[in-house]
C-alpha cells in the first residue's frame, strides 16, 4: 500500500501527459446543442427542467405545469428548494429517543468490554416506538412549493407540439396550438435566485372573434402528502379537505403584481410576482371553495411574460428582474457552465453507439447541475419529486457530486459538502452513544441533520469515508490544496477517528475486522455480515489518505490510523478464486439474495484503486462471474457505472463501454435524460452522476495511468476527444 498519495506535481504532469492527446479545440456548443431534448407529445416521462442546483420546476409539453394530474406518475411537475420543508403537526409530541433500540454487535472497546450500541430503528414490538419511528421517517419531508400553468384544461385539445431544451442557454422553448390558437412559451431559471422567468406569445387565427383574446396563468397550491415516494401534491377536493390547513394570503397587490404569503401549518413560505404586459386582473376562483389556495392571473392581448420567485422568508424588496434579465443571466451561467468545465466529445467515433453515450454524458451534466449543487445534499430524485419523503442519503453524495470535482465544477461540490459542518454534531452524538470516537456519518436525512429511523440504514458504514474522499477530489482540483486542506480538516480528522475506532482488532488472528454492518449490498444482514470487500478497500484508501492530510496540516503521521489501515483483513474469497459478498456470506455464488442489488464487490477495485487488500486476477475472475450470472434485473442505476470503472482498471476495455450501455431496465435513459428505474423511481440521479464518473475515469484514466482513454476499446472505433477532465485516485 502506498503510504502517500501522489505529489501535486507529479498528478499534474500525468495529467498534462494525458491532456496533450486528449484533441483541445473541441466545438463545446456544437457537443451540447446536438443533444439538445425535444418533445412532441404530452407524455407524462417527457417532461422537462430548469433550474439553479439548489431551486428546479419542471413542466409539461406546454412550457409551464399545467397538467400536474396528468405527470403525478411520470416525471412530476415539481417545483422543489433546498430550503422548502413542511412536518406534519406532532401530536402525539414523538421524541428521536423513542426509536433507539440496544444492540450487541461484539465491538470492544478497549479494556476489552462490550460497547453499548444503540441505532435509530423502526421498534415494531412497541406500538409507541413504531408510531414515533414511522413519524421521525416521514418528517419533515420536502415540499411542493406550487404549480404554475395555463389557463387551459383539456389536453386532449393540445396539438401541434414543438418543444425543446436548448442546453447551451437553459431555455425551454415550447409551441403548441390549442382552440384554435397558437402559444409560443419560454422558460427560464435565475442562476442566483429561486426565480421562473416566463415569456407567454399568443396567435390568434382568423377563425376567431378578434376580441377572444383573454388568456390566464393559474397557481395552484398543494398540501403535502408525507408519502414516501410521489409528487407531495395533496390537492383539495370534495373528498380531500385539508383547505383548513394551508392557506394562501395576498400580501399585497399592485397592477403589476402580487406577494402572496404561503402558510402550512407551522411553515411559511413567500411568492413574489411581476409581470409585464396589458393590464392584468387578478382574481380568486370560485368554483369550488378554495379561493384562498388557488390564484388566476388574467391577461390580454398576444404577449405576457411574468417572473415568480419563490421565498422561504418576506423580501425586503419586491423589485424582481424582467423576463429579458431573467434569460440573459440564464444564458450566462450555462454559457460558463458549458466552456470552462470538462466535455467529451464523441462525434469522431464510428461505433453507432457512441450517439447514445454522447447523450447520456451531456443531458447528466444538465440535470446534475439543475437538481444537485445546492445548499444540501440532494436527494435520489432532486428537486423533481420526492422519494424516500425528499430526504438525502449521504451514501448517494457520491454518486451525485464526485463528478462536479472531476469535471472543473468542485464549487458546486464545495457548496454541498459545506453542510457537514452543519450535521457534525449531530454526528458527534450518533458515535458517542454507540461508544466511538469522532463523527459517524448518518444515512438518510434532512437539512437539519436530524437522523432518519432506518432498519436498514442506520447500519450502513459506506458513506463514511465519503467526506474524506469528495474532499480529497476538492483537493486535487483546487491549486495546490491546502485551502481545501485547512478547511475541511476539522471534518475529516474527526471522520478518521470514527472509522479507526469503528474496526475490531481480533488478537488472535492479528487482524482488524469491520462487523455489525449492512454494506451497500443491503441484502446483508448487520447481524451476520463481517468484512465485506467494498467496505474494508474504503476504510483502507479512506484512512490512508486521511494520514496523508495529517501530514500535509503539519501533525504527522497517525499511527493508528496506519495501523488499521495496515492490518485490515484481506478480501475473502471461495474456492474459485471469487470474492465473497462478505467473509460470512460463504453462499455468495449459491444464494440470489448475496447475487442481487448492487455488486459492492466491484466498488473495491473501481471506485477505488484497491490497496493492498484487492489481487486483480481474482477481481477479473470475479466480474466475469458477475457479468455472466448476476440478478440484474435486481439492480440499481450507478450499478452500471460501478461495473465500468472496474473493468477499466482490470484492462477490459470493451466490458467497461458495454457496461454503460448495458440493456436493462436500470440502465435506461429518458428522452430528458433522466435515469429511469422503475414505476417507483422514474429518475435515479446517482445513475447519471455515476455515468459521467465512469466517463471520466475511461478518459482521463487514475492515478498512476499514463494511457489515453483507458476506459475505452482501442479498436480503432472509439476516437474519444475531451477536454477539462480530471483523474480519479
């Protein structure tokens, strides 16, 4: 094992090495406009984004999010912040205590005495437990902030569709005709605040009166539905009255706009409006009784546009931008997003698949800038709709925002990962009550950090190393470091200290072990599992180059850190040379359960260079079994990308390209580019943010590589141009 990571110099000249046959020049626009999406129908997985990474709304075929019913099962027409969160009242006055449960895993602490571990679980033997775990799940959720549409109702009616994305400029640039009349609509997101930006052009045709020229935009105002996975829209209705609730008061009105004021049981939230055009009559509507959560903007003649920004508190102001700066500033942050990041060009190489892996790549630089560089980590589905209730999983940070690091944008990872400062002590109380040191790294939560009750969740240890490594990624892409360094120290010591004192040293094997886990194959039992391989190459590389950061910060080495890192277990494997889902699971090639979900064992030599701990004849052996034989169709969206990475190392060049374009139902890419799953997940973010990590490690190759695109077939097919990429570890 490498005692340091490679010096500064010498990573930058590989790099340089790499990046002189990497062809410079590359027409970036040409790249992102020829994959720009179009849509010409009202197809509920049809539908579009635009947005900052901490703010997005998403609308349907016509430009705006009149038809929210009509996508609720689709990709939603979400209107979703960092900021906005909504909890149910607490009644019952539930307390995070109830649903601690005891466990005795065997860690020892050092004289040798069991440690009383205790873990936020769902308690299903004790109704009061349960009732307070199931609430601590499910709040606070995400909020749908409200829709924004047309003031027309039939879509049958709707014809004639012409929408597209331009990516170059954020712009959804959407025509259609609907009775008789044609509507150009266009779309845009601020890049600094949460503001939509719309521009509604009407034709009338000569069949029409000339005087029928009334048209409307129409808000509409859910209440949440806490429900695990949907689009957290709870509208009223005759059977669903909640209208008590929530309410929507205009704060004030002129004849250019509106402040309406958003209450929510306890939340509050603000809606500030301006528009520009003829005058505007703004009325409530009065067919049902909900004058107070839906609002109807009335205007005439051919041309309106109107810019909304949402607010989690009253502005001191209400001057807002035009439409015009709104789509300038627009235009200006993609037009940097797009020229001083990396990009990959694809359009030299003549294996017809490499269209569809261009698009790919391109629309996932999109979206993971629309739904994942906000102020939080993002959760599975961004900022579209909810799933697991809206929360984030820090074992997914990864999945989502290493790419940012490699691909010239680490500020937009910088400014997620500034929340662990925010969540540290929390993750101080977490090891302290189970008896460790340091910080242990919550799996499912919120903004305020609050832990998620989890039977599962809770015992996974894989998002630990995490904040070293996207800091160490931080690192690499920031001068000489030591900013990042400085800054990020005071959470890595720490997280070390947690994964040091989290390992049990087995004397009479002389060994130190990881036990009382679920990995990230969570088909494992916490109970039964010991050392799975992921888990044990992350502890190594994670303490390692934690040792190396106490260094670089002028504290020397630390000892015990090296010396877990030093006298982990080595990988388990069977009889045939394959590496076991864990040294337990000696069922691993018999049993579908060790052979479905993800095939952590991969992550060891891929996502990571491996250490000492990885023989790479075994892990060839093993991917070809895996390859042949897993349960695929159980698998999950960065699977692929996982896959990919690990066969570019072990030199299966051809393994690691046809593992992203693998065709399976997870691996499948939407006409947005969205990352479809199931019926559940009809977008899965981590797989796009794995897929431009593999890319980018097929390209710019990791440390010690001094080949040009490793990750791809060298058959003459794929002629792979790039420029601004940077190496994994």
């Amino acid at each position: 094992m490498n005692k340091t990571l490679p010096t500064r110099t010498a990573m930058m000249a590989a790099f340089t090495a790499i990046m002189a046959v990497s062809h410079a020049q590359i027409n970036r626009q040409a790249v992102v406009s020829r994959n720009n999406p179009q849509v010409h129908a009202i197809d509920s997985l049809q539908s579009l984004s635009v947005g900052n990474g901490g703010f997005a709304m998403t609308v349907d075929a016509t430009g705006l999010q009149t038809f929210p019913e009509l996508y609720k099962n689709g990709v939603p027409l979400g209107t979703m912040s960092d900021w906005g969160w909504h909890s149910f009242p607490n009644t019952e006055n539930y307390r995070a205590e109830e649903a601690l449960q005891p466990y005795d895993f065997g860690h020892t602490s050092k004289p040798g005495k069991r440690k009383k571990e205790t873990y936020s679980v769902e308690n299903k033997a004790d109704q009061r437990a349960k009732a307070a775990a199931a609430y601590l799940r499910a709040n606070p959720h995400r909020l749908h902030l409200g829709t924004v549409g047309l003031g027309i109702h039939e879509p049958e009616k709707v014809e004639a569709i012409h929408q597209h994305l331009d990516l170059w400029t954020g712009t959804i640039d959407s025509r259609f005709s609907y009775n008789g009349k044609c509507y150009h609509v266009t779309t845009v997101c601020h890049p600094e605040r949460d503001i939509i930006a719309t521009r509604v052009c009407v034709e009338l045709q000569d069949t029409l009166a000339k005087g029928d020229n009334r048209e409307s935009i129409i808000m509409r105002f859910p209440y949440p539905t806490g429900a695990h996975s949907d689009d957290a829209c709870q509208w009223d209705n005759a059977d669903n009255r909640n209208w008590e609730r929530h309410h929507t008061q205009i704060v004030e009105k002129t004849d250019s706009g509106a402040l309406l004021k958003r209450t929510i049981d306890d939340t509050s939230y603000y809606v500030n409006i301006r528009w520009q055009g003829k005058p505007v009559e703004v009325f409530n509507d009065g067919s049902f009784p909900l004058e107070n959560l839906l609002q109807e903007f009335g205007f005439a003649g051919t041309e309106f546009s109107f810019v909304c920004e949402f607010l989690p508190n009253a502005p001191t102001t209400t001057t807002l931008p035009t439409f015009d700066e709104t789509a300038r500033a627009s235009a200006g942050f993609w037009h940097d997003y797009w020229t001083k990041g990396g990009i990959i060009d694809f359009s030299h190489c003549t294996d017809p698949r490499a269209r569809e892996l261009e698009r790919r790549a391109v629309l996932s630089q999109y979206l993971l800038a629309v739904n994942c560089a906000g102020d939080t980590p993002p959760q599975e589905t961004g900022l579209t709709y909810n799933s697991w209730f809206g929360k984030f999983h820090l074992e997914m940070i990864w999945w989502h925002q290493a790419q940012f690091a490699l691909y010239g944008h680490p500020e937009l990872l910088e400014r997620s990962l500034d929340w662990y400062f925010k969540a540290a002590p929390v993750a101080r109380e977490i090891a302290r009550r189970q008896g460790f040191d340091g910080l242990r790294w919550m799996k499912m939560t919120d903004p305020s950090a609050q832990e998620a009750p989890s039977k599962v969740g809770s015992f996974l240890i894989w998002q630990q190393p995490h904040l070293i490594h996207l800091a160490e990624l931080l690192r690499r892409a920031d001068g000489d470091g030591m900013r990042i360094v400085r800054k990020f120290w005071p959470l890595v010591k720490p997280t070390a200290a947690f994964m040091q004192s989290f390992a049990d040293y087995e004397k009479k094997n002389g060994r130190y072990v990881l036990k009382g886990i679920i990995p990230a194959q969570e088909t494992l039992r916490a109970a039964e599992t010991k050392n799975p391989p992921f888990e044990l190459s992350y502890w190594q590389w994670g303490l390692t180059t934690a040792d190396t950061w106490s260094t670089l910060m002028g504290e020397g080495h630390q000892t015990q850190w090296q010396q877990v890192a030093q006298k982990l277990s080595p990988l388990a494997y069977n009889s045939d040379s394959l590496y076991l889902a864990a040294e337990t699971a000696t069922d691993t090639y018999r049993d579908i359960r060790f052979t479905s979900d993800h095939p952590a064992i991969l992550g060891a030599l891929g996502i990571l260079p491996g250490g000492t701990l990885t023989d790479k004849a075994i892990m060839k052996k093993t991917l070809n079994w895996i390859w042949d034989n897993w349960n695929w169709d159980k698998t999950w969206g960065w699977d692929y990308p996982m896959v990919a990475m690990n066969a570019a190392r072990l030199g299966e060049r051809e393994k690691a390209v046809d593992a992203l374009l693998m065709p399976k139902r997870t691996n499948t890419y939407l006409v947005s580019g969205h990352n479809y799953q199931d019926q559940r997940l009809r977008l899965y973010l981590p797989g796009n943010g794995g897929l431009l990590t593999a890319l980018a490690m097929m390209c710019a190759g990791w440390d010690g590589c001094q080949e040009r695109n490793p990750g791809f077939p060298d058959n003459g097919q794929w002629d792979v141009r790039w420029e601004g990429l940077l190496p994994l570890p």
